[in-house]
C-alpha cells in the first residue's frame, strides 16, 4: 500500500476547510510567515475561525485564542498587557478577523485599543459579508451587491475602514490585497516592526458569497485594484501614500460583471458606485498632498 507523507511548511498545514479558490488560508500563511512563531493569534468567530481555531480542524501552529465577535482587540489589548507586565515586547500579539468582527460588531473594541495605542497588530481581511453564516450584508458590504440580507442590492456605500482608523491617529495603518502578496508582506513586516496599534485591511475576494469561479479570485481582486473599487493605502507617523494608483479609475464595469451579486444592480447603482470609488480616491489623493 502507498501512503504519502505531507510535510507540513509553515504556521500553517496544508489540507484546511475553507472553499475552493478561497484566499484567507493564503493570507494566515503569508502573514505569520512573515510574523513568525512568536506571535499569538486572536481569532473570532468567521470562516478564518473554522479552520485555525480549535477542534478537529484546527491548522495554525502558532499560539492563539478564538474569542468572539465583539472583543477581539480587546482580548489583544489584554495578551499584550500581560506580556508587557513581563518584559516581554517582542511577541507579536496578532488579531486575525473578518469585516463583520472589524467594521461592525468589534468596531468599539477595536476603537477602543487604537485610542489607547495598544501594542496589537490586527489583520482584517475583508470578504465583503457575514459568509460564514450565510453572506449577510455588513458595513463593508459595497453599494449595489446583493446578500442574503440585501437582496435589492446595499443602498448605501460600505464604512470606510481605513479613514477611521487614520481618525485614532495610530502609528500605522494599511490596505493590502491578496492580488498583490508581496505589497501584503511588506506591510506586515512594517507593522511587526513597529510598536503600538497597528492595522491591516486586506480584500479577499469570496467564491462563494460573491458569484464568481473560484480560479477566478486573483482575478477579481487585481480589477478591484485597477478600477479604485479597492485602494492600496498606507497610512505611518501621520502621512499617507497610495502604494498603487488605479490604471482605471472609476471603470467598475468589468470588476462587477464578473460577480453575480452585482447581477440585479441597475445601470444608475453602477453609476452611482464608480462615482462613490472616484471621489474616494480623489479625496485620498489630496490627503496624501496635504499630509506629505
Ligand atoms: C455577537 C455575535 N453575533 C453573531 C454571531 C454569529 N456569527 C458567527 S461567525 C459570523 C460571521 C462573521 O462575519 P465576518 O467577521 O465578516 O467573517 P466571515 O464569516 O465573513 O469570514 C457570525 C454572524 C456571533 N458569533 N456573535
Ligand atoms: S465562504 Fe467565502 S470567505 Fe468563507 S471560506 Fe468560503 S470562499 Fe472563503
Ligand atoms: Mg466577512
């Protein structure tokens, strides 16, 4: 009988649950492999939970906690204080979440540790719902796509994560996106390097809640990019940069065509939402001119 052996590389075995084409495994590996293993993960409940948290499935060799939904900077801010009352500030104390923990139920608490400056780095990648019930719409959800819970399609324009996390006045803050890991594992060294709250948003695309195949995901994700529909942003000691500008701005056609959640929208929510994406960056790029 043949057997085969999979060695396991990394903070994180092969083999996890998460759905075809579906990237959160790619950024738990690029992160703590850039992080290292002293670092100890918070996790809260989301589809990042059900394959690094604990159980039968659980793959992430590093430390870590799964907490919940509404504390996960907090649970953070109190590892990093105990470390702290030990001497120790070199262990990364690393929050992992989703949009859902971020942009909506753990907002406070995350508000609540960039006011303090809390020595914590939090990564939130961000699929753009509640997928691990169900594709719920949140905060991030974007103008016009259609969840469970949206189904004419969002009638409003997703919280801008990054902009309030600039509003705390952190040390640092970024967006990433997993069609450009090497920029991702830029950011992440920088913020492993630096001490107080730091924060990562990174988009990651969703076969399954967004409609769309699952070798398409680095696909999705570069429109994204191309079209400003997402930003790659870096925000450190007061100033902004855009890492990468939009090779066409505003041109969210072929970006939403290739997903079905935006199928129903209408021509004027498509309008209105390249229209929502070139005042954001307009907006961000005259902050860059007055924070250089
Ligand atoms: C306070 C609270 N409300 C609801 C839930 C149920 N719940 C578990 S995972 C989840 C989805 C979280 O969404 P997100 O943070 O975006 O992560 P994703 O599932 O998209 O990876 C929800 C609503 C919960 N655990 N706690
Ligand atoms: S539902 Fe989406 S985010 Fe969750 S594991 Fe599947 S592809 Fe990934
Ligand atoms: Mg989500």
């Amino acid at each position: 009988m043949l057997t085969y052996k999979v060695e396991p590389k990394g903070a994180v075995s092969p083999g996890i649950s998460t759905c075809q084409g579906c990237m959160i495994d790619v950024i738990f590996r690029n992160a703590l492999d850039v992080l290292g293993e002293d670092t100890v993960l918070v996790v809260p409940p989301g589809c990042a939970a059900q394959f690094s948290g604990c159980g039968p499935e659980a793959s992430v060799t590093v430390a870590g906690i799964q907490g919940n939904l509404e504390n996960s900077a907090a649970i953070a801010s109190g590892i990093a204080n105990g470390y702290k009352h030990q001497g120790n500030d070199h262990t990364t104390i690393c929050v992992i979440a989703g949009d859902g923990g971020t942009v909506d139920i753990g907002l406070q608490s995350l508000s609540g540790a960039m006011e303090r400056n809390e020595n914590i780095l939090y990564i939130c990648y961000d699929n753009e719902a509640y997928m691990n019930t169900g594709v719920q719409g949140s905060s991030s959800t974007p103008l016009a796509a259609s969840t469970t819970t949206t189904p004419a399609g969002k009638p409003v324009n997703s919280k801008d994560l990054f902009r309030i996390c600039m509003a705390h006045n952190i040390p640092y803050a970024a967006t990433a996106s997993i069609a450009n890991i090497p920029d991702f594992r830029r950011k992440v060294q920088k913020a492993k390097d630096i001490r107080g709250c730091r924060v990562i948003h990174i988009m990651s695309p969703c076969p399954t809640g967004w409609g769309y195949k699952s070798a398409k995901t680095v696909e999705v994700a570069r429109e994204a990019i191309n079209s400003g529909a997402w930003l790659l942003l870096e925000y450190e000691n007061g100033r902004l940069t855009i890492s990468k500008k939009p090779t066409a701005l505003g041109q969210v056609e072929s970006y939403v065509r290739m997903q079905k959640r935006f199928k129903g929208a209408s021509d004027e929510a498509i309008a209105a939402l390249s229209a929502h994406v070139c005042e954001r960056y307009t907006y961000m790029e005259k902050l860059t001119q007055i924070m250089a």
